[in-house]
C-alpha cells in the first residue's frame, strides 16, 4: 500500500482536533505494508520506543528504499508511518539529505502526544538515516 505524501498528511492535519489527530494517525499505521512476523526480530527492533517497533529497510530493483514497518500499539504505528510518510519509496541518496526531523516539525509530535509515544522518534530517524547512508 502507498503512503500519502507527508505534505497530503500536513494538510488534512491542520485543521483536525487532538482527537480527529489520533484518528489520522491511527488511519496512517494502517497504510503500511504488512511486516512479516518473520522480520519482527531484536535486529529490526527500534530502541527506546515505549512499544515494541520494528523497521526493516529493503531496498528495490531501482534503488529506492522502501521500509516495512510495525508497532504492537496503533497510535506509535501511525508515528512510524508519519516517519515513513518523508522517506518512504525515494532514492537512498535523497534519503540520506532528508531533515526527518525538520519535516515532522508541522505535525508538533511533542505537543500532541505523549513523551512515551515519541521518546523513540529519534531513533527510528537515525536508523532510517543510517540506513540510507549505507546503501546511497
């Protein structure tokens, strides 16, 4: 399933309540691809999110990178999406130029969630950026 660009997401965001957001983000976690329970491993695991995250980079024939990814709590799973939602199907080259954070800044993650849903946002960014320096 194809992810709506982050710009498609800012614009409906915008003019949501908290609550409408949560949905949204909920909705987002649904658009991922499906993660095999075969790829959810300590090695795909991201670190210091409050739920479980697991983010598996493959990258396709024509070099894009495209990242499964899953979460056992919903509204995280959204986050991960709105992450993926940056980088999700483009050039591992411009991947690596991408400021993540700098592109999430509109939604206000901090403000709107809990610090448990986003203390791991910064790593799955660095593992999202890692990832696409390696393979760029």
């Amino acid at each position: 399933m194809t992810l709506p660009s982050l710009s498609d997401i800012a614009d409906e965001y915008e003019f949501l309540d908290s609550e409408d957001r949560y949905r949204l983000l909920i909705d987002l976690g649904r658009k991922l691809d499906e993660m095999p329970d075969a790829l959810k491993t300590d090695a795909t695991k991201v670190r210091g999110c409050s739920a479980s995250v697991w983010v598996y980079p493959t990258q396709l024939e024509d070099g894009r990178l495209h990242f499964l990814a899953d979460s056992n709590a919903a509204i995280t799973k959204g986050v991960v999406a709105l992450v993926l939602s940056a980088v999700q199907d483009k050039p591992a080259s411009e991947v690596a130029q991408t400021d993540i954070a700098a592109a999430l800044e509109p939604f206000d993650l901090k403000r709107e969630l809990s610090s448990n849903r986003t203390q791991g946002v910064p790593n799955m960014i660095a593992l999202v950026r890692e990832t696409a320096e390696r393979l760029a």
